[in-house]
C-alpha cells in the first residue's frame, strides 16, 4: 500500500511535512490566530487574548465587547476518511480529545470557532491488495467560520466518533493521539462567516 496523495482544486500534490512536528504546527496555528483576528475582528468581536503573552496556553481570543473567551481551531484539510464513521468529509472537522478534556475541566464556558478553509480537495489512496480497491475522496472548495459553546460541543462529543491516529502511537512531541469527528452541520453549531 503507498501512502496518501492530496490535492488541491488545480490537481497540485498538497504535502505538510511532517504533520507530526507540534513545535512547527503550533507556530503555524500562532500566526493563523494573527490573520483570523485581522480578517474579522469586527464581524466578530474578537481580539487575542492578552493572556496569551505570559501564557502561551491560554485560550487564544477574547470578546472585546464582553469578558468572554474562544479558541480557534483552523481547518485546512477534510477529514477525507470520515465516510467509515458515517460522516461526509465535506462537513467533518476534528476535535483534540485531549483539548476536550482540558475544556472540561479549566474552560469550560469557552466558545470554540473553526476556521476552515479546505486547501486540499482530492484525496487519493491506491491499494495493492487485490481484494481492496483504490480510494478516491473529492469536496468542494469551502471556506467559513463555525461557532459553538463547548458546552454544546461536549454535548455533540458524546456521540461522535472518536479516532485515534495510528501514526502517534509512540508520540512523545505531545500530539493528540485521538480526536472526535464533529459534524458542522449539527444545528447546535451556527456558520457565523
């Protein structure tokens, strides 16, 4: 069996490097809460949390109009294989197991946005087991904002899928070894861009 190929919508190989480099994803995700912040500061009424300065785990935005908190969970890339759970790709985002847990139990009156913007559209797996055909996945280009309370995302968790990775096994950088597939066309979760 060769690895997956990802693609985007003019058919170029989409790579991530190593997409189990945490040091690398959480700068990534650092300078994607700076453009978020910039694109809809004003739609939304958010800000960066000015707790993020001394501490870098601290929910990543704030209600400038209020005391309220949020997290920011950008999303590039369908969860091309949600069909096995039942669920379709084109809606499925992942929620951290362990970022649930936390919320539990230090947040738990955050609001939760996903930011997703589907780069990558075509995913492809060629098998070489006779019995097993190739895979081919495709989802339309999508680009929106999400907003839910974790208390309705704990409550949509309860019910959801939870996979876990099969190539974090022995991760010792910290990454989530599983995550819950969340459906963004539940209606507990509002599109809200």
């Amino acid at each position: 069996m060769t690895g997956p190929m990802m693609y985007d919508i003019n058919g170029i190989v989409i790579t991530h490097g190593d997409l189990q480099n945490k040091g690398a994803w959480c700068s990534h995700g650092e300078r994607k809460e700076n453009v978020f912040v910039r694109n809809y500061d004003h739609q939304l009424g958010l800000i960066i949390n000015p707790e993020k300065k001394t501490n870098r785990y601290a929910p990543d935005l704030a209600n400038f109009i209020g005391d309220g908190l949020a997290d920011l969970k950008t999303q590039n890339t369908p969860f091309f294989t949600a069909r096995r759970y039942n669920y379709d790709p084109q809606y499925t985002v992942t929620f951290n197991r362990n970022d649930a847990d936390r919320y539990r139990e230090e947040e738990p009156d955050l609001d939760i946005y996903f930011w997703v913007e589907w780069i990558a559209v075509k995913y492809f797996k060629k098998r070489t087991h006779p019995n097993y055909g190739d895979t081919h996945v495709s989802v339309d280009p999508m680009h929106g904002v999400w907003k839910v309370s974790f208390q309705d995302l704990d409550a949509i968790i309860q019910t959801s899928p939870l996979h876990a990775y099969q190539q974090r096994v022995n991760d010792t950088q910290g990454n989530a070894r599983e995550s819950y597939l969340i459906n963004l066309t539940d209606p507990r979760i509002q599109r809200v861009i």
